[in-house]
C-alpha cells in the first residue's frame, strides 16, 4: 500500500498543487474501484480469452457515466452500449462524415484502456476498424490520439491499451467507410489503473499506441519511408498452418494510415523467418512456417515477388548480408526437420538463387539447449564483416567466424568471457567503423529458462582474427535480468533495450520488464528509461523509426491465449525532448544528399542550422529478437568553406563495413538532438538497385533534382565555368560539382551568380566571382583569385555568352 501511494505522490508531483488535487480524488476513486461504492453487475463482461488484458486494470464502473454519440439509429440509443447486455447495441446512423462517441466518466480515472464489443447480431456490419482515441480531463483540451490505427475486421472483441493518464473524457472517433457506413457498440468499458507512472521527459516518453489488425511478430523499415508488419497465416496464430500466405499491415508514418493486407503471391507464411535487407535494397525473406520459401519485397513499389526456393529447409534461421551484398543464411531446425545439419548458403540478388557453403558448418555454433537440436541453431547472432566474412557473436558461448569464400569455411573465436548460451538475447553492432558489437542478455536455454543479465562488447577487427571481449556496464551487467527483449541503436549511439522477462517462458507474461534501460558506450554504463505499461516480451519487435524514435511492438501470436498484443507503441527518446517534455527544435537536412550513392563516396549536404556529427543507422528488420541489418556508422562532418551550414562526410570505403543497402542518415546539433534521417540506398557498384527512396517523411526539401550519382571522377580538381550564372553554364557547374570539383561560377551577373553559388554550396565547394571575360584584366584577376582561394586550377569552360557587337566569333 505504501508504494501504491508513494507513486501517486510522485505522478502527483509533476503536475503540481492542481495535479496532486486531482491524484488524491482518483486514488479515493481507487478505493472505490476496488468494491467500496456502487457499480453495475452486467451480464456480460470483457473476456480476454484471445488477447492480453490491460495491465493490473480495473474496469470502471458505468453508473455514473454520461454518453454523447454523434448520431443514433432508431431504436439504437447511445445507452445500449453500456446496458450490461451484449444482445443490444448503439447502432449510429449511415454517415460519410464518420462517427464519434464521448463517454464523460463523471470523476477523474487514471485511464489506459478501452474494450469494446462490437454489435454481435451481425457478421461484419458495423464494426470499428480504422479509429482514434482521445482524452480529456475537462471536455475542452483533448490529448492525442493516444491510441490510433486499425482493429481486426473480424466480429469480436476489440481493445485499446495505452499508457494511463488522468481521464474524465474518453472520445472514440472513426473514421468513414465505405464498407461500414454506420458503426455499432454493443458493449463500452473502459479501464483505469490504481497506480500512476511518474513522467520524466528526460527518460523519454511513450506513445501514442499504434493498433493493428494483426499481432506484429516481425517487422522492418521499408527503403519506402513505411513501416511493414506482419504476424503469420492468420493475425492471432501461427500453428494449424494451412501455408502459403501471411497477413500484413503497413503504417504510413506520413499519414498515420494503419492498412491490412494478406500476402499470397509469393505462397509463403512468413511466420518465424529470417529477414535481410540485400545489397540491392530488396528485403529478404527466408524460410519460417513455410520453410524452404524465398520471398522478396520491394517496399518502394510495393511489391512481393517470389524467389527460388532455399536449399534446406530452415525455420528460426538467422541470415546476415555480406560486403557483396548477397545473403548469408545459417541454422533453423526449429522447421524443416531438425535431424539435418543446417549448415550455411547463400542468395545471390543477382541471380535470386541460392548456392550451399558445405564448409560453413553450423555445427560450430550450436547451444546445449535441453530442447535439443531444433533449439540449438535458432536466432544466430550474425555480422556480416569485410572481405566475405560472418562474425558470429552467439548466442552460443563459442563464438565463430564464418566466410562465405568458396565452399564455406568456420572458425572459432572464442567465448564471451564466461558467458553462458545465451539464446533469445541481443546483439548489436553500435559503431560498424571500430567493430564494436554489445551483446545484452538471454539465457541457456530457448523456453523454461533463467535470463541473464551479462553484457559485453566485443570488437572485432580483421576477418579470422580473435575479437576483445570486454564488460559492458559495472560489473558487466545490465541493470535487469531480461530475455526475449528487443534493442535498438540510436543516432547518438546509445543503445536502447526495451521488455523482456526474468524467467523466459514463451506466451507467458509474468517476471516481465516494464522499464527500459539505455547503453552508453562513452561512460560505459546502463541507465534506466521511461518506464511502460504494455508488457512486451516474446515475439514483440523495436525498430528505429526514420524519425529518430522507436516502435515497440507485438507480443504473442498464440490462437486462443492471453498473450496477443495487436499494437505497437511509440518511444520518444529523451533526446527529442525538453526537460518539460516539449518538442526540442531538431536540426534538418535541406538538400544535397542523394537517393542513392555508392560506398565510399563523399556526401555534400545541407542542414537548417549547426551540427556537430552525424551517423548512418541500416534499416532494420527484426523478429525473435534477431535485427542482423541493424548497425551504425558514426561519420565525421567537416563545414565546407564558403556558406553557412553545409557540410562534406566521406562513407566508408569498405563494404563489409558499410553493407550494401538501405541506411538512413542522420545528423545531430550541439546538443545531441538528432534529424529526421535521409533514407539513401548505398551500393557497391552501379548494378542495379531498388529505385530511389522517396523522402519518407515529407520533411526533406527536394532543392536539387537528385539523379544517379556521379563517379568521383573529378574530386580534387578546381575548375572556372564562366557565364555559369544561368542555362548551360550553371547545369556544367552542377555537374562539375557532383563529379567532386571544386567550382568557380564567373560571370559578369552578380546578383544571379551568388544566388546559383549558394543554391550549389550543398553539392561542393564552389564560390562566384564577378567576371567580365571581355575584359584581360578580369580575366587575370579570375585565374589569380581562384589559385589563392583553391590553391589550384586544373581547367575552364569557357561558357559565357560572347557574342560582341563588332566581330564574328571566329576572331576571337
Ligand atoms: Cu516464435
């Protein structure tokens, strides 16, 4: 009982003298809950027999509520959806306008969810699919949504949890359909807790909840800007598959548009895959319920297309790209038999077919899991490295390191110190240039097993070498015990751990973590974030968002049973925040970076104001706690030196550093607060790549047309282009300029010949001098300027517009 006050007192705090009044109303309201007052006896109540309630919630009782419906067929008042019998429903009138329904709770709750039973008299009429929820305390400022997105269109009970906050007002609003031109409730509850979670914007904040119409067990950024979810052949389950299809959602960050669709051309359940974005852009996806099936995702044009078949069957696999850009897979006896050695192949974009390493042995890494062998190969922890190399970094103790030269070769490098097998933890490569890998967590064996909370940082130089393996953290230890938890790098390079339980059992949800804690590699420590209220432990994905923040998402996929979240919850880090929990103003990249480039090269951009670095994040994928594509590059930025706020990085040159793919780029300010990324496809070669990305979030001023990289064929070369001011002159200079030269732009245009310098300062360096080339004494004076200013010149184009009054060109 103490603690329970000693939280209402601290969320009391936050909200001052006002706020605590309103906490100690709702902690006697509490009270109440808890069988002092009135409250209805309906015949009927929510049953979570399919999905996890909300958490240590408390229904709230009706007596006193007040409901404001935007219409209401005849017969099918407001109040029928709060009448304690399933058998009567609101029904609203048919509108094209949408619908919203207010319940006014009467007092202040610390709400965080809403349940509602659709009509249960019809089939699919008049369900709520696609909606928004909001709350208010005083029917006049409304907070959210705090949860938004699409339910399942399927006729059952339907919820939204989201993190509790003081609540009078509860507002459900949906949207029109043209399918359910009128929506019906049969049943309304609404759930409050008794404990009130302090906020503290510099740990971060949660939400909004983004609802699904499936339980998202696998995930991945798309090159597109979106967001692709899905869960297997059917949104609630994986087992009694019938094959060959899977069911999917897609969220427009954009739009906030949540959409469902099932996934039948490539004849593949891509339920318990391995996923990898390959070297071309195209995600990659391997194996699972449907075990020998490749399928291939283009999320740029939205299409899936079927792939050879792999050689060997594999479920549980893990897959990583290589330098090359092909695909790399290994393990998976959870399908396919586990009688087999699921020894190595690999998938060659360029052909979509699949060669065996017979020499990559997968018996190197394999756990003494109690299950056995279709446990002892699962979810690898796999870094694709230079010249062909896979470092595995577990969660076997042994480590190893894999080629995929030849025929495949294995070779042991090690242990993690004292580490243990530790299956379903985490690993992640936070700074891919110093080979700096953090492994977080896991235990000995896949399901009935103890989490430890051992850390480490491994660095791994080159290939076949033995890596350093060092603590992480005091004593090198997370701050909790955590398995089947979810990680994800940040710009900065702090690493966010999000879930998971002490004691990991599959679908249970006990022992579970609700706060997160976060790695910080410069004082080599674990602190806490802001702690949650949506448990999210086996078969829940994170993944870094083009935005900076994070979605937390998923959590069961087991038919019938109490452990299904059809959600996802945004984290805001505590880097987007101010100490009162405002918006930071966050730097922008305008221009200058290109949809796509190869490794290598260097960047030319520019930004809204000051930056003082920047980073390179792979898109992720990410299922089973495995997010092979997820790495870091941290870039050096220099200013280049004419105008204010443009700035020249050079990516790494090796690929098995910087892999090929999809990468998002961030750049940060002083005070660490990052951009939205600039999603850039970065190939080895000029072989053909996914078309360019378009800017996913809308926020990136397209200021120069952005074509097909140019070769560096002119890097450190200084040219003059005279009459560069306008037409034929100034495309040269931008060419030059994207070729890597240096440019002067000379005309006699003053004006007009600043303003295309400072429209070009993102692509390089290049100044305007005003020349008048009629005159020699301009001339000279050009030609000296240049060499003071670049300290060379190695060529002219003569462009200007001669056309003298007297004589014929000839005679000049
Ligand atoms: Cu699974």
């Amino acid at each position: 009982m103490k603690l329970q006050w000693a939280g209402i007192l601290l969320g009391a705090s936050v909200g001052g003298v006002n706020g605590m009044a309103k906490y100690m109303h709702e902690a006697m309201r509490g009270e109440r809950i808890s069988g002092y007052g009135k409250s209805d006896n309906p015949s009927w109540l929510p049953e979570f027999k399919d999905e996890s309630r909300p958490y240590q919630g408390h229904r709230i009782p009706r007596t006193e509520w007040t409901l404001t419906c935007s219409s209401s067929a005849p017969g099918f008042p407001c109040k029928n959806a709060i009448d304690g019998k399933s058998t009567t429903a609101w029904r609203s009138d048919s509108s094209d306008k949408g619908h919203t329904f207010i319940v006014d709770l009467g007092a202040w709750y610390q709400v965080g969810a809403v349940v509602v039973l659709p009509p249960t008299d019809t089939d699919t009429e008049g369900l709520i699919t696609q909606h928004k929820i909001w709350v208010s305390e005083d029917h006049e400022k409304w907070t959210g949504p705090v949860a938004y997105g699409m339910w399942p269109s399927v006729n059952r009970q339907r919820m939204s949890a989201f993190e509790p906050s003081s609540t009078r007002y509860l507002r459900i609003t949906t949207d029109a359909d043209k399918e359910n031109p009128w929506v019906g409730i049969a049943e309304l509850n609404i759930y409050g807790t008794l404990y009130t979670i302090p906020r503290d914007p510099a740990l971060g904040a949660w939400g909004p909840t983004l609802d699904f119409p499936i339980v998202p067990v696998s995930g991945a950024q798309e090159g597109s800007g979106m967001l692709a979810l899905w869960s297997s052949w059917a949104d609630d389950q994986f087992h009694s598959t019938p094959g060959g299809k899977t069911v999917m959602t897609r969220w427009d960050p954009l739009t906030g548009d949540v959409s469902k669709r099932t996934v039948s051309e490539t004849h593949h359940d891509m339920f318990c895959p391995g996923i990898s974005y390959d070297g071309t852009g195209m995600m990659v996806v391997t194996g699972g319920n449907d075990a020998s099936e490749t399928s291939l995702y283009d999320s740029v044009n939205d299409e899936w297309i079927r792939a050879t078949e792999m050689k060997l069957r594999r479920g549980y696999q893990a897959s990583t790209t290589l330098s090359d850009g092909r695909v790399f897979v290994i393990g998976g006896s959870w399908a396919g038999a586990s009688n087999v050695d699921k020894d190595a192949e690999v998938y060659d974009p360029a052909t979509r077919n699949w060669t065996m390493l017979p020499e990559a042995k997968v018996s190197a890494m394999l756990t003494e899991d109690m299950e056995g062998p279709w446990r002892a190969d699962n979810h690898g922890w796999l870094f694709g490295w230079k010249d062909l190399s896979v470092f595995q970094a577990g969660p076997s103790k042994q480590m190893n390191w894999y080629s995929a030269r030849d025929n495949g070769s294995v070779k042991a490098a090690g242990y993690r110190m004292q580490d243990e097998d530790s299956m379903s933890g985490n690993a992640i490569m936070f700074d891919a240039v110093k080979g700096k890998i953090l492994t977080l967590g896991g235990s000995p064996d896949y399901d009935k097993s103890w989490a430890t909370d051992a850390a480490h940082v491994i660095t791994i130089g080159e290939p076949g070498t033995p890596p350093k393996v060092e603590p992480a953290g005091r004593g090198g230890a997370m701050l909790y015990d955590r398995v089947f938890h979810t990680t994800v790098v940040l710009p900065d390079g702090k690493v966010a751990i999000f879930g998971g339980q002490k004691f990991g059992v599959a679908f249970n949800e006990e022992n579970v973590h609700f706060i997160p804690e976060i790695y910080d590699p410069e004082t080599n420590t674990f602190n806490k974030l802001q702690q949650n209220n949506v448990v999210r432990v086996y078969h829940t994905v994170s993944i870094l968002l083009p935005d900076a923040r994070v979605l937390n998402a998923g959590g069961g996929l087991c038919g019938n049973c109490t452990a299904n979240h059809y959600d996802g919850q945004i984290f805001t880090p505590p880097y987007l925040l101010t100490a009162s929990g405002q918006r930071r103003p966050r730097p922008e990249i305008l221009s200058g970076l290109p949809d796509r480039t190869l490794v290598g090269s260097t960047l030319r951009f520019k930004t809204s104001g000051p930056i003082s670095t920047a980073s390179l994040i792979r898109l992720g994928t990410n299922t089973h706690t495995v997010n092979t594509d997820q790495r870091r590059i941290p870039l050096d930025v220099t200013a280049t030196t004419f105008f204010g706020n443009t700035w020249k990085t050079t990516l790494p040159k090796d690929s098995g550093i910087l892999i090929p793919g999809y990468w998002m780029l961030f750049v940060m300010d002083r005070d660490g607060v990052p951009s939205i990324a600039k999603i850039m496809m970065i190939g080895v070669d000029n072989r053909k790549t996914i078309q360019a990305a378009q800017d996913p979030l809308g926020m990136i001023e397209e200021e120069n047309d952005v074509e097909a990289p140019i070769f560096p064929l002119l890097e450190g070369k200084v040219a003059i282009i005279t009459g560069a001011a306008q037409g034929m002159g100034k495309a040269t200079a931008s060419v030059f300029l994207r070729a890597g030269a240096k440019v002067v732009i000379a005309d006699v245009k003053a004006e007009h010949g600043a303003q295309v310098a400072e429209e070009f300062s993102a692509l390089g360096e290049v100044c305007f001098l005003k020349t008048d080339i009629s005159k020699s004494e301009d001339v000279q004076s050009l030609i000296k300027q240049t060499v003071s200013v670049f300290g060379r010149l190695d060529g002219a184009i003569n462009n200007a517009a001669m056309s003298p009054d007297q004589n014929l060109l000839i005679d000049f």
